[in-house]
C-alpha cells in the first residue's frame, strides 16, 4: 500500500532501512505519487488472494 504523505517529516529506521514513505509538495504531486505507486505496485502483485 504506497503511503504519501503531504509536507511531512522524513523518517529514518534503524539500520538504514528504507521508509516506504513518498513526500509530496502539494496535493497535485500528492496524487500523481500514490497513482503512480499504485500502478507499480499492482503490476507487482498481480496475482489476487486465490492464487
């Protein structure tokens, strides 16, 4: 699920892992960021929970 967060804090785990946390500048990006994870995330994930 591609979070997005507007005008936000960066977050930084232990160890260096990656936050999977997009930072927009206004709702436009905001919007553009979650629809274009979406897409990459459902081509990833293609297959549904019966599969």
């Amino acid at each position: 699920m591609p979070v997005v967060g507007l005008r936000t804090w960066r977050l930084a785990q232990p160890e260096a892992r990656r936050v999977p946390l997009r930072r927009a500048r206004d709702a436009d990006e905001a919007v553009r960021l979650a629809v274009r994870a979406a897409r990459r995330d459902a081509r990833r994930r293609a297959r549904t929970w019966l599969s």
